[in-house]
C-alpha cells in the first residue's frame, strides 16, 4: 500500500471513530523547533544526561542544575509556536464526536493550539511546585524565565514561600509515578476508543508507552504517524511515514473532504 493509500484509510477510520484517542510525543513538537529526547544527533539526551537532570536524586544533588536547564527548555518554548499539525488536530474535533489528547509532552502547544481535552501526562514545564511537600508555587515572569544563560549553567532554584524548600517545575522524572487519576483516565480511554492515533513518540518511555497495546487489545485501529519506525510499529494497523506538520494536515483534508462527523 502507497502513501496516499494509507492516508486515504486512515481519514476512512477517523470519519466513522466515535471516540478517537491520540497520543504524541516530542516529535509532535519537533516542527515547532523543540527538539525531541533521543534523535542520535539533536536529541536532548544526545547533548545532556537524563540522570542528572531528570531525577529526583539529580535535583537533590544540585537543584541549581536542574533549575537552569529548565528555564533553558522553557525559553526554547517561549519562542516556539504551534504549527499546522496542532492545528489539524484542533480541526479534528469538528470531525470524531470525542477527541482526547493524552500528550507527553510538557510544552503546553497542543493547549495553545486550541486542543479542549489534553492529558499532559508528564505535566508542564510553566506549573511548579516545591520539592519537598508539593505545594503548587507560582512564580513571576521573571522567575520562570531569567535572562538568557547556558543551558548547563546553572540558576538558583526559587524558594517555596510555604515550607522554604526549592522549587521545581511540575513534570514527571524518571523514577516519578505520573499522577495517578490523569494515567488512569488515559487507560480507560484508550481501553474505550475505537481509534488512537500515535504521533511523533519512539514508544520507549513507560506507562505511557503501554497506552496503544490497551487500545490494541480492545479492538481500536491503531494509527502511528512518525518520521520512522518506532518500537510502537509493530502494533499499529496503519504506519503513515512523515512529520506532523505535513502528514496530519494531509489527513484532516481528506477527513473534511470525507463527509466527517456531521459534515
Ligand atoms: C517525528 C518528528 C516529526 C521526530 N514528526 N515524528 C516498564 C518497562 C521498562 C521501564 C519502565 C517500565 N515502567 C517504568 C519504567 C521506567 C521508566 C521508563 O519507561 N524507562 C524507559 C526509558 C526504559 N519510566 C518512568 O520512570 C516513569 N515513571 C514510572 O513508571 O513510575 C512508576 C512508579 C510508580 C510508583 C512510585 C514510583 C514510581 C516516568 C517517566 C517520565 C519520563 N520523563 C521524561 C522527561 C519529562 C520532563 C522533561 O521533558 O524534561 O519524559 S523522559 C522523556 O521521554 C520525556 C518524554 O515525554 C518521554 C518520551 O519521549 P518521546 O516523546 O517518545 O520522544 P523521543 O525523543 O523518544 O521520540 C521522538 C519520536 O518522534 C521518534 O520516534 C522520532 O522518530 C519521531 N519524530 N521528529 C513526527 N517532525
């Protein structure tokens, strides 16, 4: 089956979802100039460890660390905008009665875009909360976002104004459970929808990677949308090789041109 083969299914399996469930990750962002985690080259974790800026034992260690590689990311978010792929995804809801968005990503761009019902299963990088007890902080302008440094330098974590312990952005590291009501209303969806369609994740970070086998295993279609196979390909019913920002536009199209819910 040809590409525009696949596109023509895919859109054929949207028009008739009642509940469609998609879940992306930081390729979905990528278009956005944020860079993913584990590309061999431009990836996060290709220039800087996870272990010792995404645990909790490196924010014990050296909280300053962490801080400043954080308000670097939230800088490279600052300037980045949505692109043509969240927004078909925004036009999609027009299309499937009910469209959740369970993301892991903490960039905030499918809420901007305009999606209604997003999961941030790993949390926002603009939400914090303290370190020790995990009272929610709220933080000014310039807290969140001091004056441009290098990304490994680093900046004084702020201080909770309830308990004086460091504050830290409200996202889940390794090691961390994601909140517990958030994952189990991502497994109940994708256990109910009829399509999930995966974008832009290699699938290798757990529960989350887990999500496509429960809708599998319940009889959903499974879409996956990726510039390459990921670990996930083998599961899905249809792989549409490409980026966001051009293949999911291409498929709204032929969505709307379809008829979809209502149209
Ligand atoms: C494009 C594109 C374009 C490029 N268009 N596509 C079971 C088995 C094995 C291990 C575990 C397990 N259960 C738990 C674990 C441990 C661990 C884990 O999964 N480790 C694996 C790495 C082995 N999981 C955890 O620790 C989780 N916690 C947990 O399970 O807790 C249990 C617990 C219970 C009770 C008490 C205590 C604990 C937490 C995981 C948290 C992950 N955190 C991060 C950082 C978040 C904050 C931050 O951003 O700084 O989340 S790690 C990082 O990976 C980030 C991402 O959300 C996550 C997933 O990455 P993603 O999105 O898939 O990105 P990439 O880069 O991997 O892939 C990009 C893809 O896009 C590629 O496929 C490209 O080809 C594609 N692409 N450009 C379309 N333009």
């Amino acid at each position: 089956m040809g590409p525009p083969d696949r596109l023509s299914r895919a859109a054929r399996s949207l028009e008739s979802a009642r509940e469609l469930v998609v879940v992306t990750g930081a390729g979905m962002s990528q278009e956005s100039g944020i860079p993913t985690f584990r590309d061999a080259r431009e990836g996060l974790w290709a220039r800087f460890d996870p272990e010792e800026l995404a645990t909790r034992r490196a924010f014990r260690e050296d909280p300053d660390r962490v801080w400043g590689w954080y308000c670097y990311r939230r800088r490279l978010v600052e300037k980045a905008r949505p692109h043509p792929g969240h927004h078909a995804l925004v036009r999609l809801e027009g299309a499937v009665p009910r469209v959740t968005i369970v993301t892991q990503n903490i960039d905030g761009l499918h809420g901007r875009a305009g999606s209604a019902r997003v999961l941030e299963v790993h949390g926002n990088l603009w939400r914090f909360r303290c370190f020790e007890r995990d009272h929610p902080v709220e933080l000014s302008e310039e807290e969140a976002l001091p004056p441009e440094t290098e990304p490994t330098r680093g900046i004084a974590a702020p201080r909770c104004p309830r308990c004086g312990s460091r504050v830290r952005p409200d996202v889940v590291w390794f090691g961390e459970p994601l909140d517990e009501a958030m994952l189990a209303r991502a497994r109940s969806l994708a256990g109910s929808c009829d399509v999930m369609l995966v974008v832009g994740t290699s699938g290798v970070v757990y529960p989350a990677a887990a999500l496509p086998g429960v809708a599998g295993s319940a009889g959903a279609t499974l879409i996956e949308v990726n510039t390459e196979p990921s670990r996930l390909t083998s599961q899905a019913d249809l792989f549409i090789e490409g980026t966001a920002g051009r293949v999911l536009p291409g498929l709204m199209d032929r969505v709307i041109e379809g008829g979809g819910f209502g149209g």
